[in-house]
C-alpha cells in the first residue's frame, strides 16, 4: 500500500463551518482579495454586496435614499427600505441557505439570487453589524469573522430600513486600502442605472434624471459628433453617438452591474447595431467600420439570475433574457425597431453618422492597402511560427465563444520567450517574440506604424486585422524585463494598444506581467519578492545567513524557476482605461515631445527607493 493511500483515512475529511469555508476560500465568493490597489480588488466586492441589497429595495419600491459612509477602513450603508423581519436578520446574515430572493415575485430583476453576497460580507469582516427598523423597533447584531457576538432588540424612532456596517479583515486584505475614486465611480453608477434614487456618499449627493444619457454625457472623453441617441423600453436602455477617437467605447450592464468585459448582452448589442445600420442605409458597410469610434452604452434587466462568466461578475454568459427569449432576439429586435425610427425621423443624424461611418471604411481601406506588401510575410512568418509559438486551442469558430484560459506572452528577445515558452501551457498559452524595440507610435505617423513588419505581424497573431471580436486570446499579457530598457517597452506596447486598440483595454484584454525583483534564500527556503517591501520581509523573515539575488531580465530566471509565475498564481496587473480617460492626452504626455513637463512629472513622483535602484 502506498504511503499517501495509508495517510487518506477519514481523519483526512474536513467539515467546515459556513464562515471558516468562506474564509478558507475567498476567490470563490469575492473574486481577488487584492489590497484595493484595483477596482475588482475583493473589498470593493464587499461594498457591492451590501449596496445591491438596498438597491433591490429601490427597485421593488421602497426607499428612494441611500446613504454610504466611507471611514478609514470602515464601510457603512443605511438604506430606507423596509428592513429585514427581525427573525430573519440573524440568519439572513449568516445562513448561506436563507435570503428572500428565492421565493418567486418578491425580488425581480436581481444581481444575485443565491442570498450569499451578505454572508460573504460577514464573514470576511473583522466586525460585521446588521440593524433593521421596522415600525419603531429595531433588532441588530454584531459579528466578528462570521461568528455571532451580540444581538439586541428595542425602540427607536428612526425610519424603516437597514444599516449594515463593516471592517473587512486584514488576515484576508492584507495592506489594503480603500481608494474612495474606485467607490465614487461605484455610486455614479448605481444613480445613472436607477433613476430617482438619491445616493449620498459622505454626505455628498449623486443623482440622475436622465439615465444612460447622463453617464454618457459626464463621462465622454470628446465632443460628439451628433447628440447621443437615447431609446429606452421595457427591461432595456442604450445610447450611441460617434466620437473621432480609435477603437470603440460601449459601457454594458445588467440588472445594474457593470459588466466591464461585456458579454452576450453587448455582443448582442454591437451585432444589431450593425445589422439595423446596415440596412436603414442600405449599404453593405462592415460592422468593424460602422463601430469605430463608437461611443454609448447599453443595460438590460433580466428576470432571472444571471449568469456570469466570474465571480466578480464583470462578463455576462446568459443567452436567454427570460425563458424561451434569447437574448439575441430580445435586443436585436429593439434596436432594429427603435433605432430605424429615430434615423427616419432624425436624418440630419443619421447624415453626419453615414459620413463618419464611410471616412472609417476609407482609412481602413487604405490600411490594408499599405500592408499588401507584406501580406505574404505575415503568412509565411505565421506559419513558420517565427515570431509566434502558439498554443495548442485555436478559436476559428465565431460562433464559439473565446475561451478565458488562452493568452498570449509579448516577450522581448530570445532568452525572455525562450524561458516562457520552455515552460508555458502549451494547449492555453502562446509566446510572441519581439525583435528590439516597438515604434513609439506617438512619435510617429499613422502611416509608418502600419506599415511596420512587426506591428503587423502582432496583429496577425492576435487576429483583430479586420475585426476586434475575431480576437484569439483572452489575455494579452506584456512580459519585459525589470529595467529600464524594459519598461521603455512596456510603455511603447501599452501606447500602442491604446492609440489603436483601446476597446482592448477598456474590456480588460491587456495586462502587464509581475516578475520578481529579488530573491532571498537560505539554505532550507527561497523567497521571491516583487518590491523593496517584500525583500525586506523576507530578509527578517530568513534572518541572519540570507542571500539576496536581483533579478533584472526575464532569461536570468531559470525555466524551472520561472514555471511558478505563469502558472495559476502569476501575478497580473491589468492596464486600466475608463470612459472618460482622454487617450490622446495621456499619449502625448508619457510618451510625447514633451520632454520637459515629462522630467520635472517624474522628479517630482519618483519614489526614493527607486532613485536608489536606478543609481
């Protein structure tokens, strides 16, 4: 009998509690833990669950106030719903089998019907309390890491509702920190999803009369081209203009949540737009050109639960809107007949669209002249896996979606690719190989950057030549060195993709690829370290006797060493981008002419223990 055969007895089998299964495993409820450095970080998770239950209120007609407070690291939220029954608040924090979304008709058009998002809450907070008014009486209990500590009940005369209030655990955020930007954005979108709900922010308020119109509006970057299109109808909102940037700029949500990498309602939303486009002016124009520069959104509210593609929920894979209604059929049938109305009725509109839609198929054409020369390159490069060592899973196929595993490596040199493709996943993750440094594609023309071997054949792997939902990896992730050739890159990489991809950022398809700074080592353990901060930890944490190596290229890293990060734990920052970022003025300011404002930016930003380092 094998040793690990004789060690599997039932002393093996584990039985959690409720809240020790959830601390246990966090990413299966909150997604990343994080220290709240990004937007999706798991205490901004938190915040939401709390929110979306007072939002259900307002939705189902009760209370139209809201009021968050935001204290160093303590959250609160007092809504002025109707308030949990008393017998229930206990249980509807910390029974994962109660809530009331499951009895039918009582919650409609709901984020989350499995009653877990307070639970979450709850247990990973260091103190949790939960208070509900009802008819001049209260109940309300406290908690600490899921476990009940107090509960009290009596008379007041505050107004019908529920407080919830919070201090997320540091033994499961580590370091973290609220950044109040990532909560106000939060707000702004609950008041333009819910019209004529006041939604108060240390004490500050934010309110909307106009819906998607006015998230648009506040939030875009450019003048319009023509005024933004408003249609609004049963359980569906959208909103489209045409700008002159790159790329398209389309904000989705169901059911109130952002679903900031789409999904099938936006798909469904750019295919109708395309197709009702198409045949009001009875052209066969491409859908790539008639959604370029395209700025708007579009929300649905959706009966059931739906489906989500993460925990975070940020990608909606729902096909159906309501049983035996697809989600295609449900917006396509919308947009076909409302927007078809609104350019026979406005052609002044419909005019400046058509132009603005034919000048992008005449700049497209024009690329694709100036890269027929290399055409044959790209093909013989592809299939001689010159530049791309690509992975086993090909997504030919647009009807099948594109799977979350694959990603793309962009290294530079051989040694970096070498030592990533010695040891990647060969049947999700594909290895591209740049030769030297990438164009600054600021600096230069329109002209020089698409004519440019490389950059082409970047496109060519990652198959957004003609169209961006063509595209083969989920990830595309920029893996350089840590210095400062490197960053220098990096930033070329990321201008790159901003300047003309943007869509690929805003719908989170770029990343920037964490490798260790250092490692620290003893004769027993190794230690790698991604800051100043980690190696100093890690040097008290080994003692006296340590050995500290710096790593400063991606080939000075072992194949076997390096296995450990790309694997499911790598470390992935995602490259941000919102609605109202102006692309263009960030370009010119990082990566412009602009060399003096730029150098006294970085004298005046620069931390010391990178001074240190550079030196």
């Amino acid at each position: 009998m094998s040793e690990k055969l004789r060690d599997y007895d039932s002393d093996a089998i584990e039985t959690l509690e409720w809240n020790e299964h959830i601390r246990h495993r966090p990413g299966m409820y909150i997604g990343n833990t994080g220290d709240g450095s990004m937007p999706d970080d798991g205490i901004y998770v938190l915040v939401k669950e709390v929110i979306d239950n007072s939002i259900d209120e307002f939705a189902t007609g009760f209370g139209k106030e809201i009021r968050i407070t935001l204290e160093n690291n303590t959250v609160s939220v007092r809504d002025f719903g109707r308030g949990i029954p008393f017998d229930k608040v206990i249980d509807a924090s910390s029974n994962l089998m109660t809530g009331g979304k499951f009895k039918e008709g009582l919650f409609k058009k709901s984020v989350g019907l499995n009653g877990v998002g307070l639970k979450a809450v709850n247990a990973t907070s260091s103190y949790f309390h939960i208070k509900s008014i009802r008819n001049g009486e209260f109940f309300s209990s406290t908690f600490s890491k899921g476990r009940l500590i107090s509960k009290d009940f009596g008379t007041c005369t505050e107004k019908n509702g529920t407080f919830v209030e919070f201090t997320a655990d540091e033994e499961i955020f580590k370091g973290y920190r609220y950044n109040t930007e990532f909560i106000e954005t939060m707000v702004k979108n609950y008041a333009y999803l819910n019209t004529g709900l006041s939604l108060y922010l240390n004490d500050t308020r934010y309110f909307s009369r106009n819906g998607l119109l006015d998230l648009v509006n506040d939030n875009m970057a450019e003048n319009p081209l023509y005024p933004p299109i408003h249609l609004i109808g049963e359980d569906i909102e959208m909103v489209i203009t045409h700008g002159e940037n790159n790329g398209e700029n389309i904000a989705s949500f169901v059911n109130g949540q952002n679903t900031t990498q789409g999904g099938t309602h936006l798909s469904a939303y750019k295919e109708a737009l395309a197709k009702t486009i198409k045949e009001h002016f009875k052209k066969d124009l491409e859908p790539s050109d008639i959604r370029q520069s395209m700025i708007g959104a579009i929300s649905i509210r959706m009966d059931e639960a739906p489906g989500f593609g993460n925990q975070t929920k940020t990608k909606l894979t729902s096909k159906e809107k309501a049983a035996g209604l697809s989600m295609r059929s449900f917006i396509g049938d919308f947009v076909a007949e409302e927007l078809d109305n609104y350019l026979h009725k406005n052609p002044e509109t419909a005019s400046i669209m058509l132009k603005k839609i034919q000048e992008s198929e005449k700049e497209r054409k024009a690329i694709t002249g100036v890269q027929k020369n290399l055409k044959e390159k790209v093909k013989k490069a592809n299939l001689c896996n010159r530049k791309l060592r690509d992975c086993r899973v090909h997504y030919t196929d647009s009807r099948n979606p594109l799977s979350e595993e694959s990603s793309l490596f962009i290294t530079e040199g051989d040694s970096a690719s070498g030592s990533i493709t010695k040891i990647r996943d060969v049947n999700t993750q594909a290895v591209f190989s740049l030769r030297g440094k990438p164009l600054n594609c600021v600096q230069k023309g329109g002209h020089e950057v698409m004519h440019n071997e490389e950059m082409i054949l970047l496109k060519a792997a990652l198959n957004i030549d003609e169209d961006m939902d063509n595209l083969r990896y989920n990830k595309i992730i920029i893996a350089t060195d840590a210095d400062v050739d490197g960053m220098h890159i990096r930033l070329l990489m990321v201008s790159f993709f901003l300047k003309f991809y943007p869509e690929l950022v805003r719908l989170g398809h770029v990343y920037i690829l964490q490798t260790p700074l250092f490692r620290v080592r003893n004769k027993k353990k190794n230690i790698y370290c991604y800051s100043e901060e980690e190696k100093l930890r890690a040097m008290e944490e080994l003692g006296k006797g340590h050995e500290i190596t710096r790593f400063k290229g991606l080939g000075e890293i072992s194949p076997e060493e390096f296995k450990g990060f790309i694997g499911e734990d790598m470390r992935l920052d995602p490259v941000r981008l919102t609605m109202e970022d102006k692309i263009e003025d960030l370009l010119q300011f990082y990566m412009g002419k602009n060399t003096p404002d730029r150098q006294f930016f970085i004298r005046q930003n620069l931390r010391s223990d990178l001074i240190l380092e550079i030196v």
